[in-house]
C-alpha cells in the first residue's frame, strides 16, 4: 500500500507545477517595481508642516519640487529599502528637515531654492547616504560616522577638525553668502556617505 502512494506522489509532483514556488517568484518580481510616490511638485500655498511616515514602505520617491510659501519644517520617517527624495523647490519659509531611517539607502537632492539659514537633520544606519547640495548657498557638513563607515567627497568641499568619526566639511560660499545650510549627517553600521 505505502508503494502506492510512493508512486502516486511521484507522478503528482512531477505532472502538477508547484504553486507555492511561482507564487514567491511572481510576488518578488512584483515588488521590484512597486514604489511609493510622495508627489509635491505644484503649488502648495497653506503648507506649514510636511510629515511623512514610511516605515512600512520599501522603496519611496518624494518629490518636493513645488512652490511652498509657508513651509517651515519637514520630517521623514521610513524603515528600510530606499528613499529618493527631490527638494528642488522654492522654500522661503523652510528652517527645519529631519530625514530618519533605519536601514534605508538614501539619495538626496537638496539644490532647491533656499532663502533661510536651515537646519537638515539626517540619520541612517547601515546603507549609503548620497547627499546632492546647491551651489549657490553656503553649507557646512557635520558628519558622524562608525569604524567601518567613511565620507566621499565630490565637489568643492573643505575638511574642518580632525575628528576620526566626526568630520566637518564646507564649500568655499559659508561666510560670503548670507544663507547658509547646516547639515547633520549620521550613517553608523558602516555606512558610505557621499557628498556632491
């Protein structure tokens, strides 16, 4: 009797696909291009406050290219997978960005139109951190690393301090341009920051 089933369970297995097997195949090839849009790029004349919370989402595009007259402050909070965000808007208001993840690579475009000294919070744990900053204000860099992360550099920056984990850079504009960008940038697990 155990024969046969022994023979009825070859020839199931070999005659029927199994579905569990294409189901995670097709799932996972589906994630790969799911990704979650923050779209602010038109005119958002009343906006104070941004708060945006990602921790479940894995793969997040924020575009803040918009007009935004009265924003004072934005806070991003997200997990893992990757953030793309573009703040290339018009910012009159803007003192205050917080960008918070866990495991998550980063890449930042912060060439929007500044008209305020501010403060740019970000910190990560173990993925890349890429930081794209204007050329037309002042910006000073803090950066605390771990032993296994580093700093690249590319542009016109200068290493202030002799800090082993913690590193100051500049561009050439801080005390010659009235508006000035204080960034501070924390990877730990050994992560890359870059600045362009």
């Amino acid at each position: 009797m155990w024969f046969l089933s022994f023979i009825f369970f070859i020839l199931s297995s070999l005659t029927l696909p199994s579905l569990p097997v294409f189901a995670e195949h097709y799932i996972s090839e589906d994630e790969k291009f799911y990704i979650d849009r923050f779209n602010f790029s038109g005119e958002f004349p009343d906006m104070e406050t941004m708060e945006i919370h990602a921790q479940r989402k894995k793969r997040v595009h924020l575009d803040a290219s918009g007009d935004f007259p009265k924003l004072e402050s934005i806070v991003y909070n997200g997990s893992f997978g990757s953030l793309r965000a573009k703040l290339t808007g018009n910012y009159p208001e803007l003192t205050s960005l917080v960008f918070v993840c866990s495991s998550c690579k980063m890449d930042l475009d912060f060439r929007g139109q500044w008209q305020k000294n501010t403060t740019i919070s970000v910190s990560n744990e173990s993925e890349p951190l890429t930081l794209t900053l204007p050329k037309d204000v002042g910006v000073i860099v803090h950066t605390k690393v771990s032993t296994k992360g580093k700093v690249v550099l590319e542009g016109d920056f200068e290493k202030r301090g002799r800090g082993i984990w913690n590193k100051t850079y500049h561009n050439s504009l801080v005390g010659v341009v009235p508006i000035t960008l204080v960034f501070e940038v924390y990877s730990g697990s050994g992560g890359v920051i870059t600045l362009r």
